[in-house]
C-alpha cells in the first residue's frame, strides 16, 4: 500500500512539472510571423508580453516591418510617449496625433504614426499605421512601422529591435529585424505615403509634419552651476522679475502669476531633462510649473506626473499646438486623472504656451483641491514628464512653519510636564491641555 502511495505521489509530481513545462511553453512563445494589421488581436494570442505598470506589449518582425501590439490596463492606448525604438543603437520615436481620445465597446478604428530623431519629431515623416480597439474591458492596439522610413537599409537585419512607451511601462519588449531589402525608394525618410498597403491611409494626411519651428540643433540654454539658466527672460517677459533676487525653490516667496509672461521664474531652479527643463513650486493650495523645451513643442501628453505623498496624479492638456510663430501665446487647460489621459479629477489647471525663437515655452497652475486634497502644506511634490526627461522636479506644498512651530511648543509643553511631575509639583488631574 505504502508503494502504491509513492507510486502515486511520483506520478502527480512528474504530471505536474510536465503541466509546468507546457505553461512555460505557451507563456513564452513567440508572436506568430503571420500577424495581420487589421484591427483583429487573436493572431496575438501567443506572442510573449511584456507587462508594465500600466499595461501589456509585444513585437514581431515581418521583413522591412515591425508589428507591435497594445493591451492596456487602464485607459486609452497612448499616442505619445513614444514608442521608444532602439535599432542597432540608435533610437526612434514613433507616435501618433489620431489616435482616438475614446473607443467604444467592440468599436475599431485605424490611425497613422509618425517617426522622429526626438519625442514628437516628425523628421522621418509617416511610417506606420495601425487600429485601436475595445472589447468592453481594456483597450487594445495593433500597428505596423516600416523600418525603411527610419532610414533602415540592410545592415540591420538580424540586429535586436527594443520598444517601450513610458505611458505603458519602462520594460521594453524585443524581436529582432527581418531581412531588410534597400531600396531607392526608401530613400525618402519623410514621404508622407503610409507604410505597406493600408486603405487606413485616407484618414491619415495628418498635418504633424507641421512642426517646422522644431528643427533646431543643440541650441539648448545654457545653464549655472546651481541649475539657473541664464537665459531665460523670453520675449514676452514681464517688467519686474521676483522681488527676492536670491529665490530659489522658494514657496513662501512666489510672486509667480500664470500670464504667458515668463520672466518671473528667471530665478528658479530647473531641473533639466533630455529633451527640456522643468521647475515646481507650490502655495500649498496650487503647485505652478515651468517648461522650457531644448526640442519640438512643449508636451500636452505624457503625462505630467505628480507623486503627492505617495499618490499618483496624472495632469495632460488637449490644447497644445502642433506648432506656433515666434512669439505667439495660447492659453491651455489642463485635465486630471488616475491614469494617463484619465479624466476622473475633470480640469485642474491652466496655463500658457508660447515661442520664443527655437523653443517651446509654457507655464501653468494646477488646484491641488481638484484632487479631493486638503491644504498640501508641508508635503512633498515630485513631477516630472517622460516626453521632458525622467529627472523629477520636487517641492513641499508651501511653508512648513506652522508644522515645526506646534511641534517646538509640543516638545516644550511635554519637557515641562515631566518636569514638573519628576519634582512632585503637578498633580495628574494638572495634565496641561493643549489649545486646538
């Protein structure tokens, strides 16, 4: 009997690191090499994602192309971001300005994607197209970018192809390249024909290639030891800079107002990331924030990403221009969600936009109360935007004085209380109270 036992006991172990093994197996297999850009993710069914915060992804390449697939936890499958595509040790940024906002259940609905040398650059012009949809409970994506409108040509074949999105997650997913065949007419990085045979392409003359103002070099600002740049009275200063020359991150002394007039944050410090410059400071009842990019317009999406006190706050605007003629002003909005692109907080700021020669500038507020917060004084803020950098930017949430005030008079009140108890003075009905 007892052999019988151990006969069985093997038996289910052996079935199950069998069973374990086939998991494994269908867990990490590839995507099938007949994925089909049509709106339908079932020939997606067994490609190897890869999860990050927010959601899912996976390649496989098919030639000159690369196909790519979404699935999103929470959310809308994001335009920006970019898709961030590394070949052969260069990057690519590749996004789209038509995805939809919203997709309703079991709805499909195609997009086209363009290629740039920076987030939102346009250089390479269209490269891709795609469909995004819904089954009721996640969003979803599936699109194809041609490889020879980066300016891919053979020498790539074979070589590992990486891809993230900071609005999905920081792990990229790979495949590597198919058999690149050169062409002359590959030649052409920014022609505006839509990669492979797509009758998605009619909906797609998409006007980003209008950036024009954004094709400036390294004309990045030049900055101090301490993090100040030196150039930063715009053209549309104010007349009056800060009224403390020696400012710097300093919340109880602001004289900050949101006017499209950039002068008075000359003496904040930035913070600088790849592709531009932030600073944060806070009232702690509104934080107000300062962009200054080295390349292409300042970034509506992204989204900018508040941690306040270990919460997450995501803040995006749908009104940032494409592109603007020196000096122009827009004024912007700002919405407030749990997610990228979430809209649960409804609007929570404003703010400005404005060139001032080859950079995109802008500064806006946000109301800490749209968050269903209390006074934020004394807490932590850190920001930053992936399409900016990933340096956050941090604050406290106005003056922390009254915080070390009570807790001074807390300390002194209960030093003496035990005092006076150690010398037998104080009875303990004496307990002193403390006013509210």
């Amino acid at each position: 009997m007892k052999k019988i036992n151990k006969l069985i006991i093997l038996g289910m172990l052996a079935l199950g690191v069998t069973g374990g093994a086939v998991v494994n197996q269908s867990v990490n297999a590839k995507a099938s090499t007949s994925v089909t850009i049509d709106g339908k993710m079932s020939d997606w069914d067994s490609a190897n994602l890869t999860e990050g915060y927010n959601g899912y992804t996976a390649l496989a390449s098919q030639g000159k192309y690369v196909d790519v697939y979404v699935k999103m936890k929470n959310g809308q499958v994001p335009g920006y971001g970019d898709y961030n595509f590394k070949i052969d040790g260069k990057t690519y940024y590749v996004w789209s300005s038509n995805i939809p906002s919203s997709v309703s259940s079991g709805s499909v609905k195609s997009f086209t994607l363009t290629g740039g040398k920076w987030n939102d650059g346009t250089q390479y012009g269209t490269v891709g197209t795609g469909y995004v949809t819904n089954d009721g409970h996640h969003n979803y994506a599936e699109f194809q970018v041609d490889l020879t409108k980066l300016g891919l040509t053979s020498t790539a074949s074979g070589k590992e192809i990486t891809m993230a999105n900071p609005n999905i997650g920081s792990d990229s997913a790979t495949t590597t390249a198919g058999t690149i065949t050169d062409s002359t007419s590959t030649s052409s990085a920014s022609s505006s024909s839509a990669a492979s045979s797509s009758s998605t392409a009619s909906s797609s003359t998409s006007s980003s290639t209008a950036t024009s103002s954004t094709s400036t070099t390294s004309s990045s600002a030049a900055v101090s030891s301490n993090g100040v740049v030196s150039d930063k009275s715009e053209s549309a200063s104010k007349a009056s800079s800060t009224t403390n020359n020696d400012a710097n991150n300093d919340n109880d002394n602001l004289n900050i107002t949101i006017d499209g007039k950039f002068n008075d944050w000359k003496n904040v410090s930035l913070t600088e990331g790849y592709n531009g410059y932030t600073a944060m400071v806070s009232d702690g009842k509104y934080v107000y924030v300062y962009v200054k990019m080295k390349y292409g317009q300042v970034p509506g999406y992204g989204d900018y990403n508040f941690d306040i006190s270990g919460q997450n706050y995501y803040v995006w605007s749908g009104d940032m221009p494409s592109s603007q003629s020196d000096g122009a002003v827009k004024a912007v909005s700002f919405t407030g969600g749990k997610w990228n692109e979430g809209s649960q907080y409804g609007t929570v700021g404003n703010g400005y936009v404005a060139q001032d020669g080859s950079h995109s500038i802008a500064e806006f507020k946000v109301d800490l109360s749209k968050f269903n917060l209390s006074t934020m004084t004394g807490q932590t803020i850190t920001m930053y935007n992936p399409n900016i950098g990933d340096k956050k930017v941090t604050v406290a949430g106005g003056s922390t004085g009254p915080y070390l005030i009570s807790g001074v008079g807390v300390v002194i009140v209960a030093w003496g209380y035990f005092k006076l108890r150690k010398r037998h003075q104080l009875k303990p009905t004496d307990t002193p109270k403390i006013q509210k």
